[in-house]
C-alpha cells in the first residue's frame, strides 16, 4: 500500500464529492489538504503558496494528487528538494469555461497559463472525460495562436503525451441500485439539478417547461442544486412566480440523503448546461432511475449509452420543447427503460471506477523511483 496526499484547495461540490470517494474507496493511504470552497480565484493564484508555508513534509509520500484550481509550478519551487511525482485532476479549466452569454471572453492571460504551467510541471495529467481533454488540449493550441511574440511550440502535445480520461466515480447510495417498479401516480416530476450560475443556462429549461405548462402538460418542478453567493438569480424568483404550486422543492438539498430521495421520487432529469466537462449531477439522476434530457454536446453524448441517443439527447431548443414532451408522456410505463438507465449508470460508481485510479496511482509512484 501507497502512502498519498491529496491537496484540494476548493473542497466542495463535485471537487470534495470526488476526494472524500477516492479516499474511502482507494486500497492506497490518502491523507488530505484542503482549503473552503470559496474565492476560487485566490485559490487558483495563491493557494499553492498557503499550502507550501505550512511546513508540510511532502517528501514523506509516494505520490501528491492535486485538483486543477492550485498553481502548481509554485507548490513545488516552494516545496522542498524532494518533491514526490505529482498527479493533476482537471474537473475544469480556465482555458475551456465559457464567458457569460452578454460578456465577450477576456484576453487576459494569468488563469489560462496557470493551466497551462499546472499541466505541464505535473508528471500525470487526468481529465474526467475525453472531451474536456480533446477540448483543452485545442484551447491550448487557440491561445498559443495569440501570444505576441516567441510562442510556446509543442504544448498541447507534450501536455497530450501525459494525459489520461478517468471518469469520476460517483457513490450511489444503495437505493439508487435498485430502481424498482412504477413511479407515484401523480404528476410527474422533473428535476433540475445544477448550479444556479450562468453556465448551466436556466433560461432555457424554464423557457421549454413554461412552454409546456402553457399546452396544458401536467408535471411537478423540484429545483435543485447550489445557489452560489447570497442573492438568488433574477430568472429563479421568475420562475418560482411562474409555475407556482407545481415547484414541489426550490432549493439546495441539506445533505446528501435528502438529495437523493428526491431523485429517486424523480420521473425525468433536464440540462440544459453550456458547460458541463463530465455531468455528475446527470449521472446520479439517472442512477436513481430518472429519465434523460441532454444536449447533444459537451460531455453529454459521452456518459450517456449510445443506444439512448436517440431518445434523449436534443439539438436544439425546439427539439428540446419536442423530446421534454414526449419523455413526460411516457414516464409512468418506462420501469423497464428507468431500470435499464439506472443499471448503465454502474459504470460510473466507485467500486466500477476504483481499480483503475488504484492503478494510476501506482504508476504515478514509480515515476518517483
């Protein structure tokens, strides 16, 4: 057994939900270091440092796996002679997010070369998905076209050489393993279970479910996921006008056991993200039975069957409103179909995914040799 360290200077969300999985599942010792999910933009720049005047002895393990918003060049300048090999997991990427809808992306260049520099000082460099890394390793390329003068050749490449994709592992609970039977004879209920920013585009789900509620089609809401900051976006106070009493839930779940029993009450899950580099929060609602809508985009076409494309992947708004229709017509006789989904999404859990992060791990050790 392995003796890691774990640094993750933004512990919340998908980003602790998959380091506190990797250290209760992994046969190798994890011990971690983390900081708030706050002020992403001071961890991005000046965590490392934090991390590094804490007299850390990094030398004492066979390996360090660090999350993608850490400046790694500065951990290790600052770390000791003895730096162990490094591991850097992209949940994301300064380089690949997209700007607000009214707001021309900036030119500045600080976020997107810490990217960068990370990438290329890490000995291993893993996406959780093969589009986020097809997707960053062409960003690199898009930017280096745009530097002044003496460009960086063979960036994304030497970046490229050294990657892997390792899907996230997910733990489901053991509800979710076991979708059984018909859904309540009631309404049904669709979730919407993303961050209530502006890059998982909620002008549009609510336009496609308003558009519905106009036409009559009977359904519930139960608006999940995280609020980030104190004032709640101007569309979600429309929205909780809007459909009223058919909003069963507005809010962020306060645990984890109370977000999944809403799943699990679910007949079908929405996105209509333009960003999403993996889509847990997809993946868990389809763990817990709920039928799919997802753009086809993104990492979407990825994590989802391909014999399921068909049905539920959509190409634009129109067929977004069509395909919404015709999935809440059918939710009350699709056991055979939720229990098909659900059984796909294993794929995804922990005990699926744990041999092959084990692995790297071990190969991530021996480069210290």
């Amino acid at each position: 057994m392995k003796r890691f360290l774990f640094i993750e200077p933004y512990h919340g969300g998908s980003h602790r939900e998959f380091a506190e999985g990797l250290i209760k599942h992994s046969s190798h010792h994890i011990d971690i270091l983390s900081l708030p999910d706050r002020n992403w933009q001071w961890r991005l720049s000046g965590s490392a440092l934090y991390f590094a005047r804490q007299g850390f002895r990094f030398e004492d393990y066979d390996g360090i796996i660090v999350s993608g918003l850490l400046r790694l060049s500065d951990l290790k300048a600052l770390g000791g002679k003895s730096f162990p090999p490094v591991l850097v997991y992209f949940h994301e990427t300064q380089l690949t997010y997209p700007a607000p809808l009214n707001q021309k992306k900036g030119n500045g260049s600080e976020h997107p070369m810490t990217d960068i520099s990370t990438a290329l000082c890490a000995d291993l460099v893993v996406f959780n998905s093969g589009y986020h890394r097809d997707a960053f390793l062409k960003a690199i390329c898009d930017f280096m076209e745009r530097v002044p003068d003496y460009p960086l050749k063979r960036v994304a490449e030497d970046i490229g050489e050294k990657s892997r994709v390792l899907y996230p592992g997910v733990d489901f609970p053991e509800s979710a393993q076991r979708v059984t039977g018909e859904l309540e004879p009631s309404a049904p209920l669709v979730i919407w279970n993303h961050r209530w920013n502006y890059d998982k585009n909620a002008p549009s789900f609510f336009y496609a479910a308003e558009t519905l509620m106009k036409d009559g089609v009977d359904f519930r809401l139960a608006i999940l996921g995280e609020c980030p900051g104190e004032r709640i976006p101007d569309i979600f106070i429309k929205a909780k006008d809007t459909f009223g009493t058919r909003i069963v839930q507005f809010g962020y779940a306060p645990d984890r056991k109370t977000y999944f029993t809403w799943l699990e009450k679910g007949s079908m899950v929405v996105s209509t993200a333009i960003q999403e580099n993996f889509g847990m929060s997809m993946v868990e609602a389809m763990a817990c039975g709920c039928l799919p809508l997802l753009p086809d985009r993104l990492s979407y076409p990825e994590i989802l069957p391909g014999r399921f494309h068909d049905l539920f992947l959509y190409r634009n708004q129109k067929e977004l409103i069509s395909k919404f229709r015709k999935i809440l017509g059918m939710t009350h006789q699709s056991s055979p179909l939720r229990k098909e989904m659900a059984k796909a999404m294993e794929l995804f859990s922990w005990k699926s995914r744990i041999s092959e992060y084990d692995g790297i791990l071990e190969h991530l050790s021996r480069k210290g040799r």
